[in-house]
C-alpha cells in the first residue's frame, strides 16, 4: 500500500537512512507504510528534529515500538492501527 502524500500540507521529510534500516530490521517497513502519509511524514520530522543523537534514537524507538504494537501513534490511541 502507497500512501498519497499529496495532500500533505506541510513539507514533505525525507526518510534519513538510519530510519529505513531500522524499520527493515524489524520488519516494519509495511506497518510504517501502513499508516497515513501525515503520520509517516510526522514521525520523521519529529526524529529529525532532534538535535542530539540520543534523542533521535529514543525517538526512532518509539516509532518501532508504537508501530510493532499498532494503537498508538505519538503516544495516543490510534484505533485504525489496531493490531487484530
């Protein structure tokens, strides 16, 4: 499933490749997909805009996790991501 960016209305983040090779590690690359291009987007800029390394991995951590476990998106309830 391609998500459709176009809508966006802020600018679009590229995906750092620390990102992706995390997300192929863990074999979340399609839940990643999965979610809405807004949120994709969101996750990354908030990675990105970290300025410590630390932070960003504590960041790119959350976003596995949330993404592993599905429901959760930014730490909120995100029912449409609901793991059956």
């Amino acid at each position: 499933m391609s998500s459709d960016f176009s809508n966006l209305k802020r600018p679009k983040h590229p995906m750092p490749d620390f990102v992706k090779v995390a997300l192929e590690e863990r074999n979340l690359m399609s839940a990643y997909k999965e979610r809405p291009a807004y949120q994709q987007n969101d996750y990354i800029g908030w990675i990105n805009r970290a300025k410590r390394q630390e932070t960003k991995d504590k960041r790119l951590s959350q976003m596995l996790d949330e993404l592993q476990q599905g429901g959760v998106y930014m730490n909120m309830k995100h029912s449409t991501s609901a793991k059956q």
